[in-house]
C-alpha cells in the first residue's frame, strides 16, 4: 500500500492522489490532510470530488465525510460514461472537474459529468472559464480534449452552479513544447461575469474600464473582454482573461479570479491583468497555474520541453505526489540565459 502524509499540501494532493491510485490501481491510503489549513480534513469541495470519483470508477474510498483527516482508495477503474454529481453550497465546479479530468486521462471512453451546484467562481479554485480556455487549450495540444458548458453561473456563499464537461478519449499527438518567449504583440480576451444585483454599480464597466487602460500601455491588443449579466442565487462576479500571440492556440497565458466582499471593481480589473501581463513579461510561454494542472497527463505522456517563470512550493508537492506513483517524472533546471526554468522528462 502507499501511503502520503497530506500535511504536505492541500486539496492538490486529493485531486493526484485519489485519481492516480485508480489509474496505476495501488490501494492508498492519505492521512492527516490539509493539516496545516486552518479547517484541516476534507470541505465539501473535496468530498463532493471524492464522491464523483467514485461514481466514475466504483472504486471504494473509505472515510468520505465532512472533515475526514484520513481516506483508503481501494482501486477500481470500470469507468461509468455518465456522473452526475450534486455539489453543496459554493464548493468549485472547476475543482470537481480536475479530479475527473485527472482519472479519465486514458480512458477509451467518452466522459459526461453533469454537476448541479457549486460555484463557478470562487477563491483558491480555477474558474470554468479559466479552465475552458487555457487550461483545456494547452491539453488539446497533447491530445486531451475537453467540452464545457454552462448552463448557469455560482458565486460564493452559495453556489448554484449547473455545468457540464465532456472528455473524450485521448488521440496521439505530436511532444508539448512551449519555449520562452520573444517580446512580440499578444491578443487579450477575457469575460466579465456580474450578477443582475450589481449591474447599478456599474461592476463590469468598471472591471473592463480597468483592464482597458492597463492594456493600452502595454504589448496586449485587447480584442474582446465581454460583459454578462447572469441571473445566479447570490451576488458575486469573476473575471477570466486569456492572451495568446496573433491569434495562435499556443502559447496562452490567462488569470481567473473572483471578486470578493471589500473588493473594488478597479482592484479586480488590476489584479486579473497583472496575472497576465506579469508572465509574459518575463517570456514565460505559460503561467503557473495552468502548468501545475497539466503535469499529470504531461508525466504520463513523458516527451515535453516547457519553460516557467518560477517554480512554485504547490508545484513541488504536485509533482512530489506524481512521482510517489510513477517515479522520478520530471527534471528541473535553472536557465540563466532566459531566467526561467526548465522542465523536461526526468530520464
């Protein structure tokens, strides 16, 4: 059995762990996890992903309850094509389909998870539309292709949310390679979501307003940065940018964030932007949270040359849990010509 102490990180090591005992089918067992988080054990977020995991597989996962510090994965990966999964209050939608996106990497199935609540905008979590429009951008490139849509937005306190993603089997595909960058001129894209409660305060226009002065001083061309106005069971909105060069799929570098009580509309717009902008300055060909969610399917497909800005902690302990399962995945170097690190296969 393997075993991993999750006082090393935080949900990250569930969402890796949990799929990646299914697919190379070890029994394991994570203890103390999120000990050092201020509610140590599973939220509802986690549990809820716990829960669709075991509706995709019908694996057995022991001690699937509200704060449970300890589970047991007893593997089984007899992949049901059709989950749906309730999540309660403002738990991520983007998080839940993580950990099914992470399980289903090499199914030969096409996958249909169907999720009624939850938010599509919260704090620590990748939005949908982040993850629609880089993340899944990215993995198309190495043959993982992924359909979302949603049918209504969620914020948090209460969530709400319906969504639906569609994974289909995974096609051969040509090494990832994502090489720093030369300053050239980049297309900025993004979405503005308000609730119909904040439509008075001219929420969006002054998000957009934001974002649009910033980009005019700067190598992004901002192409489209829509508003929408959506009916949802609590306040809330979020933004999602993505710039990519001349149009190109890859590279793309994007931020997502939602807004939060005390917030300004102005801060919003800045801190979104500042995401982005702060990575292509530094001819980083992709940002750090979407390379920590792409390092599963990229240790398993093993042929990949990537730069990055920085090497993140929470990175460490995702490719620490990788390698727990499949071994020595990924070697790091630092390249003084370019300030960047590299990353390639750890052959």
């Amino acid at each position: 059995m393997i075993e991993i102490d999750g006082s090393i990180g935080g949900g990250s090591v569930i969402r890796l762990g949990a799929p990646l005992a299914i697919l190379t089918d070890q029994k394991t067992r994570i203890i103390n996890i999120r000990a050092n988080r201020p509610k140590p054990g599973l939220s509802t977020q986690h549990m809820q992903g716990l829960k669709a995991l075991i509706a995709l597989t019908g694996s057995s996962i022991e001690n699937v309850h509200l704060w449970s510090d300890e589970i047991t994965i007893t593997p089984s990966l007899s992949l049901n094509p059709v989950i749906n999964i309730p999540i309660q209050t403002a738990g991520s939608v983007g998080l839940v389909f993580q950990i099914i996106q992470n399980a289903s990497i090499n199914s030969s199935k096409e996958i249909n998870l169907h999720v009624e609540g939850g938010a599509t905008y919260g704090k620590w979590a990748p939005p949908v539309a982040y993850l629609k429009n880089v993340t899944y951008e990215i993995l198309k490139k190495i043959g993982l292709n992924a359909q979302v849509e949603v049918k209504k937005e969620g914020f948090f306190p209460k969530g709400g949310a319906k969504a639906q993603l569609t994974l289909f089997p995974r096609v051969k595909s040509a090494p990832l390679e994502l090489l720093p960058l030369e300053k050239g001129e980049w297309d900025l894209n993004g979405e503005i979501i308000v609730s119909t409660e904040l439509v008075e305060r001219q929420v969006g226009e002054r998000v957009k307003k934001t974002i649009t002065k910033l980009a005019s001083k700067t190598n992004l061309s901002l192409k489209k940065l829509e508003i929408r106005v959506v009916e949802s069971l609590g306040v809330g909105c979020g933004v999602s940018l993505w710039a990519n060069i001349g149009g190109q799929r890859l590279p793309i570098i994007g931020s997502g964030l939602p807004g939060e009580r005390g917030m300004s509309s102005e801060k919003l717009g800045k801190l979104s932007f500042k995401l982005v902008k702060k990575e292509i300055s530094a001819g980083s060909p992709i940002d750090e949270y979407a390379l920590d969610q792409i390092l599963l399917p990229l240790a398993i497909d093993g042929d990949f040359e990537i730069y990055t800005r920085f090497v993140s902690d929470h990175m460490l302990t995702n490719i620490s849990v990788i390698e727990r399962f499949l071994g020595p995945s990924f070697k790091l170097e630092d390249d003084f010509k370019t300030k960047l690190v590299r990353i390639t296969p750890h052959w």
